[in-house]
C-alpha cells in the first residue's frame, strides 16, 4: 500500500509502514492517512515497524493522527510488538518522539 503527496509519501510492505518527506497538512486532509493505519491494524501484524528516518517534518496535526491512529490503536492489539525508527538528524523527531512511549506498553524506539 502507497499513498502519496507533493511532499511526502507513506508505504506499507511486511509490517514496515516507512513515512519520508515532509508531513505538514491540516488536520482534516490526514483522512486518508487514518485510514491508511486503520487497514494497517486490521490486517492484525505480530510486529509493526514504523520507519520515521527520512520524515523531515511533521506537524503536530500529523503527530496526532500517528499517536492516535496508529499507536494508541495498536496498543489494543495484544501480543504486538511495535517498533519505531528514528533519527538523530531531526530534532523534532528527538524531541517528540520519545514521549510516545506513555502511548502503549514496551514500544521500542531506536535512533540511528
């Protein structure tokens, strides 16, 4: 699965959703983003790797439709594991990021 923007584009492949470019769209255009996830948890993974390393930017808009889409929501799957990549080179990434660990029980956050 693939959606895509100007300037950004989202991926799911073998439980990896990988999000690259810069993500700064209102709240209401994250729609298709929300359902996007919502497919995502459907197909019920035992792991889920969420690849952040190349997203330049996201607002905070898009920090709640992933915390709440796409974490919180995973959360209620028992026996998940989730893991987010992240890294040093974005400081709200480094700044942000960590505090999704008060979303759901053993979430792994790696930054390279």
């Amino acid at each position: 699965m693939t959606i895509q923007g100007e300037n950004y584009k989202v991926t799911y492949h073998d439980g990896v959703i990988s999000i690259s470019g810069k993500l700064s769209l209102m709240l209401e255009d994250y729609e298709e983003l929300e359902t996007f996830f919502e497919k995502v948890i459907e197909s019920q993974p035992h792991e889920l790797i969420l690849d952040i390393r190349n997203l330049e930017y996201l607002n905070s808009s898009g920090i709640k439709t992933i915390c709440v889409s796409l974490i919180l929501e995973a959360a209620d799957i028992e026996n998940l594991q989730m893991k987010i990549l992240c890294s040093d080179r974005y400081t709200w990434q480094k700044e942000t990021v960590p505090t999704f660990n008060d979303l759901m029980d053993d979430i792994k956050i790696v930054f390279e």
